[in-house]
C-alpha cells in the first residue's frame, strides 16, 4: 500500500473587498513556501462570501467556494492582477436576510443576521489551522472579529488608497499611483490642445494617499482630498493662474472620490450600500468640474474655460501589478508563513520605514489611517506640502507613529 505523506496542517486564504494587482502574486508566495513546508493550502472563493456559502457536506459540490491550492495553479496566475481567488464584499456578522445562503435560510431570517458561528464551523469542518485573509480595513477587520473568536488569523494589508494603519504599505497602491501618473500623462495632450482644464477622479473614501502622490510626483498641478473640505472659488482661481503660466494653456486637478466642498457632504452613485455600511462613491469630479467652468470667467477676464472631466476609476486597478506589487506581495506571503512556521498569529505584516515587520492585529481596528493634513497638505495652495524628503518612508505621507 502506498504511503500517504502527513501534512503539516491547513492555511486557508482568502481576498476580500477590491480587487488590485498584487493579489495573486502573494497567493503565489504563500502558497509555494506552505506546500514546500509541508501545508495543505486551500484558496476560499469570493472573499468571506465563500466561506458563508460552504455546505458542510463531504457529498456537496462547494467547488465555487473553495479550492486545493497547488503550485501548478498559482504559478500560472500568479504574474497577473486581480484575485484569482475572485472577491466580494461580504461581512458575515452583518448579511441582509436576501443574502443568506440557501442552505441557512431556516436557521437565520432576521434583517440582518449574524453568521460568524458558521464562518468557524466551516473552517473547523475544512480543518484550517490558519487563515491568511488579504485585504483592505473592512476584510481585515472582520479578521480581527475572528482572531477575537479564537481563530489564528494572520493578516496582510491590501488596498489601493493605502489608508489600512499600522503600515507604510498595502498591496495594489504602487500599482495604483503608477498608472495615476501614467493615465494623467496620456490625458493632459488633449487638455493642452483644447486649452483646458481637466479633473481626474481618483480612488480615495477616506485618504488622499491616490491623488497626492501623483500631484507629488508631478503630474497635476493641484489636489483635493477627503482630509480637508475646499473652496471651489479658490481652487478655480489656482487652476487658472497654472493654466495661464503653461506654455499650453492647460491645468490639471485630481479629486478624491471621498472629497468634499465647503458645506457639502461626500457624493454617491446611489443609496445603495454594501454589508460595511459603503455606498459607492461618484459623482464629485463632476460637480468640481460644473463649479470651476461656471467660476472659471471671474478669474479668465470673462471668459469660461472648457473643462475636460474625467473618471479613472478601475483603469487603476486592473491589469498586471507593476515591479513593487510583484516584490512586497512575495515578501508579504513568506513573512506570514515565517510567523507561521514560529507559532504566531494574530498578527499583520507590515511595512514600516522601509523594512518589513509584523504588528498586532487589532491595529486594524484601533486607529485610522490618514493624510496629515497639517505636515503634508498646503490647505491654500491645495497640493502636497513638505519641509525636507530626509529620512522620510519611500513613500513619504505614511503611518508614523503607529
């Protein structure tokens, strides 16, 4: 009879909330050091979706909620973007009576119900022995939930706005901030041939990370950011003194998603909203863009400005990662199995100061990260603002202190 070899026990992952390029590259690495180690390594569907949706039923189908990981699978995906692991926004503590699995729907009918006591049984079923959730501070914060509930969790932060606390880094923001500039660069031709300003919304709910450091880098000449509400008389003044000392005559602004006008609140696409209280973000740019043509002729001698207005949105985030969501993504995946290896959970790995590290948790869901406002944002002149680059992080508005 054949020898069957023992696995050394069961890491389960999972991607949750956006997608972004990096996130197949750390399912690679995580996946190739578990197995080499000695792990079973099986790949949840659909984020925290696909841990809700599993029948605890050796005879049921649940291969659209769960997969065995090998290194023939994640070679293969693992040098492209997205998840292939596929992702929702799903918080089990908190799923609409509609969004109940089927095989649950006699056991939890109330509005909103609580799934948690599931969620564990399945992975209890499953036989995971930890679980490495990537994601943004929505994902990981129900890790953390878990982590409270005896779990042994291990987190690795992703999201493009950068705004998870207790790292300078998250996976998919260097992507991000790369096709920003690139994007801009490719657009602003046709704002200098028009003689126009042009107001590119990018990501950003709650941090400005996404538009400052494309302003930084040189490829707008102003920004608003969710950190500080603005006068859109005064930020229409500012764009046309930078359309008219270009050579071009053209000017370029990037707007948060999550930026607001003096008196106004945040702008959605509709009421709708996800399990994390979220309603989708839209609709700012073009309301900046309408206030700056109609302001545009009491500083331009009376004569309105043309405006080209233009949303970013997925062109950030789709397609494949760029060298730095190659390489921190790798990094990420084998320090969380070196934690592994020691016995450690309850921990996100962590990129501080230009070193990687591991810090606990519940960081997560202590504190916000933001942009200080007051260190790196002129409020007057609207673009980012700094003394000296000097022993700053690589990417230089980060999360010091935490």
């Amino acid at each position: 009879m054949a020898k069957t070899k023992k696995i050394r026990g069961v890491i389960a992952i999972l991607t949750g909330g956006g997608d972004v390029p990096g996130l197949n590259p750390a399912i690679r690495a995580i996946t190739i050091r578990a197995i080499r180690e000695g792990y079973q390594v099986i790949g949840i569907k659909r984020g925290w979706g696909g841990v809700i949706d599993i029948v605890r039923d050796k005879k049921f189908d649940n291969s659209d909620n769960f997969s065995f990981l090998t290194n023939k699978i994640v070679n293969k995906a693992g040098r492209t973007g997205g998840t292939f692991l596929h992702t929702s926004r799903t918080r089990p503590s908190h799923v609409p009576k509609a969004a109940v699995p089927e095989h649950l729907k006699g056991t939890y009918s109330a509005d909103v119900n609580d799934l948690t006591d599931e969620v564990i049984k399945n992975f209890e079923w499953l036989g995971v022995d930890y679980l490495i959730p990537i994601g943004g501070d929505d994902t990981l914060s129900y890790g953390v939930h878990l982590f409270r509930k005896g779990m042994k969790v291990v987190a690795i932060p992703k999201t493009m706005d950068n705004d998870v606390p207790g790292t300078d880094y998250c996976i998919g923001f260097s992507t991000c901030v790369t096709r920003t500039i690139s994007l801009t660069n490719n657009l602003r031709t046709a704002a200098g041939s028009h003689e126009r300003i042009m107001v590119l919304e990018v990501f950003g709910r709650y941090a400005g990370f996404t538009a400052m450091l494309p302003t930084m880098a040189g490829a707008a000449n102003r920004c608003v950011i969710p950190e500080y509400e603005f006068d859109v008389d005064k930020l229409t003044q500012h764009l046309i003194e930078d359309r008219n000392e270009n050579p071009s005559k053209y000017s370029i602004l990037l707007v948060s998603e999550g930026a607001m006008m003096h008196g106004s609140e945040m702008i959605f696409e509709n009421a709708e909203k996800d399990q994390y209280g979220h309603a989708k973000l839209g609709g700012i740019g073009d309301m900046v863009a309408a206030g700056i043509k109609e302001i545009s002729p009491k500083y331009n001698n009376g004569k309105t400005v043309n405006i080209i207005n233009q949303k970013l949105g997925y062109l950030v985030r789709c397609g494949d990662p760029d060298a730095i969501d190659s390489i921190i993504p790798m990094a990420y995946g084998n320090l969380a199995l070196d934690l592994i290896l020691k016995g450690i959970d309850g921990r996100l790995i962590v990129l501080k100061n230009g070193r990687y590290d591991n810090v606990p948790i519940d960081v997560v869901t202590s504190t916000n990260k933001v942009v200080d406002v007051k260190k790196y944002y002129n409020t007057e002149r609207f673009r980012p603002y700094y003394h000296s680059f000097e022993m700053q992080p690589m990417f230089i508005m980060t999360s010091e202190g935490w």
